[in-house]
C-alpha cells in the first residue's frame, strides 16, 4: 500500500525508489519526474501515460503539493510581486522581473524570476528589510521549485522565464541542503532544464558552504554580496563576517572553480557616507586583483525601518568609474518593482503582507 507523500519535492532518484517499493518499475518515477516538473502537472488524472489502476492509487496515497497566491502586485516597470502561501500557512514573497529593454542582447525577451529559500532571514545585514524578520522558517525543496511552477502559471502568451536568480527572501545557503536538491531538480533535463549558466546564486558568505558549493558540480553562477572592503564596517553591515572574516571568505573565492568564460559577481549596496567614497572604491579593487569577476553596484533602496540612505548619483558613477579604469567590469543596477517594495533588500512579508492586494492572485 502507498503511503501519503508529498511528490513535489522529491528527486529523480526518490521518485524512481518511491515507484519501485510501491510495486511499480523505475520508469513509473521518471514519468511522475517529469510529469511534475517537466509538464507543470499537478492532478494525476492528467497523467495520461499512466495506467488507471496507478493513477487511482496515487489519488488516495501520494500528493502533488503546491503553493497557493494570496495576493499579486505589479510595479509601473512591469516587474510583479507575488505572496505565495505554504501548505503550513506561512508566507513569503517571490519576484519577476521583466527585460530591460528590447535590446538586451541574449536576455531578450526573457523574464527573471527572483526566488526565496527562507521565511525571513537569520543574517541581519543592517541595510535588508528581511532580515528584521528574523528567521521564520527554511523553505523545503519542493517550495523552492514551486516557485518557478506557480509563477509560470501566469505568464502570458510569448513569455518565458529565462534566468533564475536565488536573491529573494533568506540567505540560500544557510539552508543549503535544500537549495543544493532545487537546484538539481530545476537543471535536470526531465526537469524544467534550466541550463546553469542561466542560474545565480548569491550568498553573504557562507564560506564552509562556498567551498561545498564549488566541490558540487552544479556550474551555476555565484554571486557574494560583498559591501565593504575592511572587517570593522562588513562586521556592521554583515554581521556574518564576524564569523567568516574578509580574509578567510576571499581565500574561498580565489579557489572557487569559475566556469569557462564566466566571472565571479560582487554585489555592492552603495550607502550614503558609509561606504561610497573614492577611497572606498580604489580599496575595492585591492580587494578584487586576481579575481575574474564584475560587480555590480546596487545604490541603497530606502526604508523607514533602513538606518541609511542612498548616496548621491555622483558619488555611484564616481565609485563605478574608479572600478572601470582599474579595469573591473562594473556596472550600476537600476532597482526593479522599487514602488512595491520589490526590489533589493525590501522583501519582508510581515510588513507588507496587509496591505497587498488581492486582485489578480493566480488561479
């Protein structure tokens, strides 16, 4: 007799085993892998390669999980903010983010999706909305994949995703186990087939899990959220450092295996008076030399719960100037859905979950 599980969630490796100590032979789990993940599938009456007697048992022993939105919001920029509901009734935010423009090279006409690990986040960095959240709670694997499945039951016709970025609510590998399972769901080609290259990870740090990360085999892109060039102000602004130093966390990234022709990305929150200065930069490019990578420069997205404020537009193309004559590629992000709190740093569903609205929720 089957026992009740959730599906969503499990590897191609579980659902084969789950198929054969159910009786079922290994391709039986290939077909629900790929029926689940692959086809977006989420009753097992639409899995017609199935024989009846399978599909009647699977009903009453086996669910297909998912998240449910409970409110949509969409900015004047076209990026959109959902808050999407876990089967314990937790919540947290995921983001699209629309092209630049229709000139953007290999990224035309392609959509980002802007994923969560966590409910909140443990880490604190003084200049996140989430992280005054606190932790609430580490997504699980299926949760993580949900997200890209719920959101493309919402595109519109000549849509695609076509970059995932975990930059959304939590520190993804401080919930690495389930990061890492997402991640192999979402590349394998059964899967949705995201190619790696196509996927971003950023971290604060985590320097134990970088190395593990490297030693995977997944090739995905890595991003570190860097912000400050000394361990006296990254101590204020990264509370991690303490326990990962600048030193020991620079050592990882010189010896992270980098895929051929891509960069390492440090992300760098500008902070008026705090880290902006010319001195700042020209420290930053000590800090980089030897490191394949790019940076991009991230001026501060202002809340009232935020101690900062933003620097001056002359001040960040004076820091991004500074990087491009020392050679760095740098660039200054513009900030996506900021009228609805979508953008860097400002996810925080405890604070914003009130007064979305509820208009438009997916089906």
């Amino acid at each position: 007799m089957f026992k009740t599980i959730d599906l969503k969630g499990l590897s191609l490796q579980e659902m084969e085993r789950f198929a054969v100590d159910h009786g079922e032979p290994s391709y039986r789990g290939r077909q629900l892998f790929h029926w689940i993940y692959g086809r977006g599938v989420s009753t097992f009456a639409d899995m017609t390669d199935l024989p009846n007697v399978l599909r009647t048992r699977l009903v009453a022993h086996a669910s297909i999980g998912a998240l449910v939105c409970t409110a949509r919001e969409v900015s004047q920029d076209g990026t959109r903010k959902y808050l999407l509901s876990c089967a314990d009734g937790r919540a947290f935010e995921t983001v699209l983010i629309p092209a630049m423009s229709p000139v953007e090279g290999p990224n035309e006409g392609r959509l980002t999706v802007c994923l969560s690990t966590q409910i909140g986040c443990a880490l604190a960095c003084a200049f996140c909305l989430t992280g005054t959240m606190g932790l609430i709670r580490h997504l699980q694997p299926g949760e993580i994949v949900d997200q890209v499945l719920a959101i493309q039951r919402d595109l519109q016709p000549g849509e695609r995703i076509g970059n995932l970025v975990f930059m959304g609510m939590g520190e993804p590998l401080h919930n690495y186990d389930a990061t890492v399972k997402a991640l192999t769901i979402l590349t394998h080609p059964l899967s949705l087939a995201y190619p790696p290259r196509r996927i971003s990870l950023s971290t604060v740090g985590l320097v134990p899990e970088i190395i593990r990360l490297g030693q995977s085999g997944l090739g995905i892109n890595l991003a570190v959220s860097l912000h400050a060039t000394n361990d006296e102000l990254r101590d204020r602004l990264v509370p991690i450092n303490r326990r990962y130093p600048l030193k020991e966390l620079m050592a990882a990234l010189r010896a992270y295996p980098i895929p051929s022709r891509r960069r390492i990305t440090f992300e760098y929150v500008l902070i008026d008076g705090v880290n902006d200065r010319s001195g700042d930069a020209r420290e930053l490019v000590k800090l980089l030399r030897g490191i394949q990578c790019k940076v991009n420069l991230l001026p501060l997205n202002e809340a009232p719960a935020i101690p900062f404020r933003r620097p001056s537009q002359e001040h960040v193309e004076t820091f991004q100037r500074i990087l491009k004559t020392a050679g760095i590629l740098a660039t200054i992000r513009e900030s996506r859905g900021l009228d609805i709190s979508a953008a860097c740093g400002l996810l925080a569903t405890a604070t914003n979950q009130k007064r979305l609205d509820t208009a438009g929720c997916l089906a």
